[in-house]
C-alpha cells in the first residue's frame, strides 16, 4: 500500500529532515526584523527551488518579504490547469534575536526537539520541502498544483500578507495551514475571530481641589464604559470582550480630559463579532458633555467549522492509511486559516508536528511524529477533493 511507502520513506530521511529543521531553527527570524526575514525568505527559496518548486520573492517595503512557490511539474501533476492546493505557512516568530543563546536547538531524552519557533512553525516548513521531495522521489502523481505562500507577518497580525493570502486562496480548491496542531496532535477545524479595538473619551480638564464641578473627568467616563463593555462578553456563546490596556490623565490634582482603553474580542462567529462590533461602535456617553470615539483595529474572522468539516472527514480517512487517528478541536487563537475560510475556501488548520508550548520557554515538537506528519500531508495532496 502507498500509505507503508509512504511511512518508510520519510522515516529514512529522518537524520535529514531533523538537520533541515536546525537549520531553519537557527536562522533567527523575529517579526520586527526585516533584514532577517529577507534573508530566511532567501534561504527558503533557494532550498524550495532546489527540489523543484518555481519560486517568486514578494517584495514588502513594510516588514520581511514573503515567498510564493508553485510545485506544478507536469511529470508528477495530472493536471497542472487545474485549481491548485494552497498551503499557508509563515516564518516569521515571537523570539527575539539572541534566544538561541538560551533556548539552543536541542533533543531531548524523550525524543522532544526544543528551539525558538520550532512548533511555531519552522518544522512545518521543513515538512513542505520534504513532501515535494518525497512526491518526485517515490514517483507520486499528484491531482492538482501545490501553491505554497511562506509569509512573514503572521505573528503580527498578517497586515502585509492578507491581500496576498486572500487572493491565492480565491483560486484555490482549498487551502491546507500547516500551524502547530492542539495537544496530542489534534486537527483545528474552529478558530475565534479576533477583533481589537480602542476607545477614547474625551473630557475637560479643571482643578481638582479648587473648581472640579468644571471639570469633566473622562477617567469616570471610561469606567462606565468598561463595565458597559465587558456586559458584551457571552461565555455560553463564547464570546469575550475584554479591556485589557487603560490609560489617561495628567496629574493627580487635575480632572482628566482624556482617557483610552485598548479591547481584545474573540468569538466562534461572524455573527457575534458583528453584534459586538455594533455595540463597541454605538457606545454613548453617561456624564454630560464627554465624548466617546471609538477605533476599529481590524482582526482575524471566525474560522467556522462549516468550512473546515468536509475537509476533516476526508482527512480522517486518510489519516487512517497512514496509521493516524485524528481528532478535531478548537482554539480561541487566530491564523491565516481564517481569512481564508471566511472566504468559504475549504480549509484545514493545525497540520504541523505534534507537540507543545508554542511562544513559551518548553516549545517543541515530537520528532517521533514527523514521518507520519509528513506521510499525512502527502496523502492529503494525493487524495483531497474541495
């Protein structure tokens, strides 16, 4: 069967991929460094060109390039015309430069690999090297193109690569993200939205001690509006509202004319969000003469399971062939995958290495996984339908 292929192929690459992922490891890669990022972007293309992926550098004059490479040989594409398979992966982490000296690439006794962004998620790019690799080795026919989008702004925001993701995933079948699966390896079928906003209240400035009944203290008028705020949160739908920054005033002795708060949202639906956005955008003022403007940041939408069941079913079975018994959950946390999947792409989430501590001192992943991660994937390309 393809699936024991499959499984022994990778497992013979293992000392292979394991050097690859150091490799990426060691490149350190954090969001604010562009001179870095432009480097790593550099190094991917070269290494993705050289098992045969046509490569394109994105130029961002805002942070750290982005990377698109298209597998689309037609000795090993059925179709080459044919809508192509999208995978999302970024590379760009929450580490500073200089966490190498302290969190170094290591192996522990459990068989646990330990590195700055090596869950989230440099070995996913390894894995997409080897899968392309292993599809020409072993002779693999693939249905379809394989586009992959290597971004580098992810852990901000995706602000610089939404565009790009959005408009590759409206020409995709569907759209695999290859982030850091749940615990024990589980697929993400549901993301929370994200929104963020800000509220600033303007007030008057007066003496506190000589005439505050000229005053119009906006500190006040921003603790109403907190408690107004935080009623938005629904915990049995999900939903939090949180005001998780305040600040305002001058001096002790001084009525505060000003005050802002910066609000964190995240719900499981467009609905929800949209009925929380209404409310933040309507807020009205409770003491006389303050003024409420309120901003909306933009976030992530909901990745909703309607967009990501058909997938998964497919990829239990699939998974099954390749001795997987994959599990589905959900996160409160945002990727890429939600702006494709509030597209109505079909979309699957949580495709990398098992392990754990993503953006924490323990991040790792599980290298006994690999070669069944790498199979799974494999399959997924053989086999998915949209």
């Amino acid at each position: 069967m393809y699936s024991e292929r499959l499984i022994g192929f990778y497992q013979t690459k293992h000392e292979e991929i394991l050097r690859t992922i150091r490799l990426l490891v060691e490149h350190e890669t954090p969001s604010d460094d562009k001179a870095r990022l432009d480097a790593f972007a550099e190094l991917l293309a070269k290494r993705y060109a050289k098992v045969g992926m046509k490569t394109d550098i994105i130029p961002n004059p805002e942070r750290g390039n982005h990377l698109r490479a298209v597998f689309a040989n037609p000795a090993y594409v059925t179709d080459p015309a044919a809508k192509p398979a999208l995978i999302l992966c970024h590379f760009d982490t929450v580490w500073p430069v200089g966490s190498l000296a302290t969190h170094p690439f290591r192996i522990d006794e459990q068989g646990w690999a330990y590195g700055p962004g090596i869950f989230d998620m440099q070995s996913s790019l390894a894995l997409v090297e080897f899968v392309v690799h292993g599809v020409q080795e072993m002779g693999l026919r693939l249905p379809r193109p394989v586009v992959l989008l290597a971004t580098s702004d992810e852990e901000v925001g995706s602000h610089t690569s939404q565009e790009l993701i959005e408009n590759e995933a409206r020409k995709a079948a569907y759209v695999l993200v290859m982030e850091s699966p749940l615990p024990g390896g589980v697929i993400k079928t549901a993301r929370k939205g994200t929104g963020h906003f800000e509220v600033e209240i303007t007030g008057r400035a007066a003496h506190a001690g000589v005439e505050p009944e000229k005053g119009i203290s906006a500190i006040q008028e921003l603790a109403h509006q907190i408690l107004t705020l935080h009623k938005l949160t629904d915990m049995e739908a999900g939903t939090t509202v949180n005001v998780g920054v305040v600040s305002g005033g001058t001096r002790s002795n001084v009525v505060a004319p000003s005050a802002k708060a910066i609000i964190d949202v995240r719900s499981w639906t467009a609905e929800e969000m949209d009925r929380v956005r209404h409310a933040i955008r309507g807020l009205t003022p409770v003491l006389a003469g303050a003024k409420i403007t309120t901003y909306d940041g933009g976030g992530r939408p909901p990745l909703e399971r309607k967009v990501t069941a058909g997938l998964f079913k497919q990829a239990q079975a699939i998974g099954a062939k390749v001795g997987l018994d994959l599990k589905e959950g959900a996160t409160g946390g945002g990727s890429d995958g939600n702006l494709t999947g509030a597209l109505g792409i079909p979309t699957l989430d949580g495709l990398g290495v098992p392990g754990h501590g993503a953006h924490a001192d323990h991040e790792h992943i599980e290298v006994d996984q690999i070669a069944g991660r790498l199979a799974l994937l494999t399959g997924l390309l053989m086999e998915l339908s949209a």
